[in-house]
C-alpha cells in the first residue's frame, strides 16, 4: 500500500514539475529580433475592427445557415478562385480567364460537408 501512494505522490510531483516548466516557457519574454519593428508613418494611426458583411448581407447569411446548416457547410466571403480550377490549353487564356476571376468573392457558398465539394455558390451584384 506505502508503495502505491508514494508512486502517486512522485506522479503528482513530476505532473507539478511540467506544469511549472511549461508555464516558465510561455512566459519568458520573446528575443528582440523576433517580432519586427512597428514603424507606422504616422504616430496618430488607430487600427479597429470592421464588420465583415453589411446588415443586409448578414441577414441572408443567417437565413441561408438556419435553412442548410443541417445538411452542408455553410462559408462566407470566399474568393470564387478557391472554389474554380481553371485549365486552358493557352496559358495566356488561363491567365486573362484568372485574372477575371480574381476579383470576384463568394458571398455564401455551401459544401457538402463529408467530402467538401461546392454546391452551390452565392454571389452579389452590389449596383447603386
């Protein structure tokens, strides 16, 4: 019985050890030439959050996840070259046909979600 629990008080000590060792590592202070130098132009730059779709976008978004959440993958805002593959004999073709494309994003996209392939693609036409 002394046995058990002495190997239990060492397991205890080790898991302790590592704990401890780990938490020392992640809270070392990075080298100086680790992370680069923020230099901005001005001293007066101020980075915050924007939104990623507009209200209107948003609520299709939230309409089309309540219907097809169940049954497919439900992306927003991928670029529409990471759906397509283009292949062109003429590679001058192919690259006028990407650079087309290039520009264009997927608003909603839905995947099957076992073997990840494109179903459907949404896009918007934003004219005013």
């Amino acid at each position: 019985m002394s046995q058990n629990g002495l190997s239990l008080i060492l397991l205890a000590g080790f898991m302790l050890g590592v704990v401890f060792l780990l938490r020392w590592i992640w809270r070392r202070p990075l080298p100086a030439g680790v992370l680069p130098a923020l230099n901005p132009e001005s001293g007066e730059s101020v980075v915050t959050a924007r939104p990623i779709m507009s209200p209107e976008e948003a609520t299709l978004y939230n309409l089309i996840t309540l219907a097809a959440r169940d049954h497919m993958l439900v992306l927003a805002k991928i670029p529409l070259l990471s759906v397509l593959s283009v292949v062109d004999k003429d590679e001058e073709a192919r690259k006028a046909a990407m650079r087309m494309i290039q520009p264009v994003r997927c608003y909603v996209v839905l995947a099957h979600p076992g073997t990840l392939k494109v179903t459907t693609v949404i896009t918007l036409n934003k004219e005013v």
